[in-house]
C-alpha cells in the first residue's frame, strides 16, 4: 500500500543473505552455527576497563567530530609502527561507527551517479548495496579458487571504463580468506595510477594475517592519495560490539567524508575511543593469542574437510574457509539449507556474497575447538549419507 512512497533503490535491494539464512537457522532448536562472522574471544579486560574508568571520569560527551586526537595519534603511531603507513592524525582521519560507516561516507563522498565501481567477488555483503545506495554502478570481477582468490592486472583491465571511478577491495577477505602481498599488488599499481582509480581499501582483517607481513596498497607512493584506508577494532581486539571503525586517506578526501560523518554521525562513541586508545598500546599480546588458536582451527577445518571431501584451499588471513561444494551438484543454498535440516549446523550459503561465490559455503573458524569439531563430525554424516544416496 505505501512502498510507491519509498526509495527506489532501498526497495530493490536484496536483504542481506547471511541474515536471511540465519533467521531460518534461528527457527530451529540446538543449531551448532559456524556462521557468524566476529570473534568468539571476550574484548581484553584492559580496553574494558579504560573505557570503565573514562566513563567514571565523566568523559561522556561528544568528542571531536574526527575523534579523539589522542586516539588519532596513537593510531597514526600503530600504523606506521606496524605496516610503515604515513597519515597524519590531524587531517587525514576519521573515527567512525565500525568500518561500515567509514566504507559508507567513503562511498558517498566520491561517487556521482552514474560512475561505476569494481566489486571483487565472493564479496562482502555490505558492498553491492553500498555502491548502488550512493547511486554508482557496480562491476563485478570473478576471483578465482585456482589463483588463491587474489587479483590479476588481466582481471582488471578487461573491467576498466571510461565510467569507471573507484575500486572495492578487501584483502584478508571476507569469505574466501585469501590476502595479497606487496608482489601480488605491484603489477596492479600501474593500471591504478594511469586510469586515477579511488581504491577503497577494507582491510578491516589486516592483524589476522597467517602467512606474510599485512600489506596495504596505500603502502605504494605513487598510488598513496587514490587509496582511502578503511579498518577497525572489530576484529583485531574483538570489539565487534563496541561499533568502532577508522578512515584514512588524504586530507582533500577527508575533508568532504568528514561532512557526511559530522552531519549523519556527530562523533564516534566516546567510551569505545578510550578502549581503543588502550588496544592499540597494550593490546598485541591478546592479538598474538588470539592468531595462535585462529591458525590451529584453520588448520584443522582444512585437513578434515579436504579429507571428507570438500576441497577446502588454505587460508591466510580472516577467520573463514571457503570449502568448494560444486561436486555435489547442489547449489550452495541447498547444500546449507540440507546441512541445517538434516545435522543441524548452519554454515553460510557462498552465493550470499554473490554470484561468484556460488559453488562454496563459508565456516567461520571464530568457535572453539570443541565446537569446530562436532560441526566436522555431523558435516562428516552429511557428506557420506550424501554420497551413498547419490
């Protein structure tokens, strides 16, 4: 009756797929969900604590439209201390509410209608409808299982308009787990800089990286102003709930997505900036903790779906495998909804992060051991009472 008076294209956009499953999951008793995508660790007690004791000091006003500047200068200090990234903590930062928001005002700010931006899939859901709420126009590049999920220059070229305006990438990604290092990124540098792509960079899963040294494409000087930084506290300190991301770039960039978060946003939460401050000071000993038992899930969730039959490449960063379920001859959806009904766990449908995901599901390894094993023992059951029916 009244949806003639709504935004068009909210209208048109598709319901997260990841909700959408889980709210059926959610339908049934005693799931064991290896589905959602944050950390199992408890946030340190120490960012609990310095966020209490802020709280207490009756700092519970609005900070600074960007941030605090003591939190934008110990970050400026992490970033260069740990991946020799240069910003300047008074012109090209922003605290934002998590890495959502920063991804959206980073959008807003630099799209027209009518431009065109590159999505690199299996993508995170949040991306697609991003583009299209600014009033861009998505292309989607297909990452390939055979190339560890990384981009190739070819890959980018044969995507490359005179439309095209800016580039998502995410690396570690969000599902599939694959990273690119400085080697994989040289060759794209080029292209970068000739066509004057915006590079908008998730890194939101930079601290778990298993294999390499993290490295962001903002680390290359001659593309380091196309690059707009986007991260957060989720992840590396298990600050999901906290909502508390950040925004780098370069000072003409920050300058108008700083108008978007002042007017939309006003401040980050104040409370949450303090915990940050004591994160990114004391909080690395919890981050090395929390990588040795992410590496022992992985490793296990890839030997033991490799040996029950679903081809499963190695990760090297995030919490998540991408198992190729292709041979079943289901499509991702079936296989999970079958998964759910049959044994009771809930993994995520590959096709939820679009089409180039379908033929895979996501297993989060954010779930204890324990847990990890019991959902490889019932996806054991499936896969055999599968095969003797088929």
């Amino acid at each position: 009756m009244y949806r003639d008076l709504l935004n068009k294209t909210v209208v048109e956009i598709k319901p997260s797929g990841i909700r959408r499953f889980f709210d059926l999951a959610n339908t049934k008793k005693g799931v064991l969900s290896l589905g959602v995508g944050e950390p199992d660790f408890a946030t340190p007690w120490n960012v609990c604590e310095s966020a209490i004791y802020s709280i207490k000091a009756k700092h519970t006003h609005y900070t600074a439209n960007a941030g605090l500047l003591s939190l934008r200068t110990e970050l400026s200090h992490y970033l260069r201390k740990r991946y020799d990234l240069h910003y300047s903590p008074n012109k090209e930062m922003i605290i934002t509410v998590g890495g959502s928001e920063a991804i959206d005002i980073a959008l807003r700010a630099i799209i027209n209608s009518g431009d065109e931006v590159i999505i690199l899939e299996p993508a995170y859901v949040a991306y697609e409808p991003a583009v299209r709420l600014a009033g861009g126009v998505p292309v989607f590049i297909e990452l390939k299982a055979e190339n560890q999920f990384k981009l190739t220059k070819e890959e980018l070229l044969e995507k490359i308009t005179d439309k095209t305006k800016a580039i998502i990438i995410n690396f570690p990604s969000n599902p599939t787990g694959g990273i690119m290092n400085k080697e994989d990124y040289e060759p794209l540098i080029p292209i970068i800089k000739e066509h004057r792509l915006i590079v908008i960079s998730d890194e939101i899963y930079a601290e778990l990286n298993y294999s390499s040294k993290h490295c962001s494409p903002a680390v290359f000087p001659e593309i380091r102003d196309l690059v707009v930084l986007i991260s957060g506290f989720s992840k590396a300190f298990a600050m999901t709930g906290w909502r508390l991301g950040y925004l780098c770039a370069n000072s003409i960039f920050v300058e108008q997505m700083l108008k978007i978060h002042q007017y939309i946003i006003m401040s980050a939460p104040t409370a949450a900036q303090y915990g940050a401050i004591e994160g990114l000071r004391n909080g690395q000993k919890y981050v090395d903790e929390m990588i040795v038992q992410y590496k022992q899930r992985r490793n296990l969730l890839v030997s033991r779906l490799n040996e029950i039959g679903l081809p499963t490449h190695m990760p090297e960063g995030a919490f998540y495998v991408f198992p190729c379920i292709k041979h079943t001859g289901l499509t991702s959806l079936e296989f999970c909804e079958r998964l759910l009904e049959e044994q009771n766990v809930a993994c995520v449908p590959g096709s939820a992060f679009g089409n180039a995901g379908e033929g895979y599901i996501r297993i989060s390894y954010a779930y204890s051991i324990d847990e990890i094993k019991m959902a490889l023992a019932k996806i054991e059951i499936f896969m055999e009472q599968f095969k003797k029916a088929n």
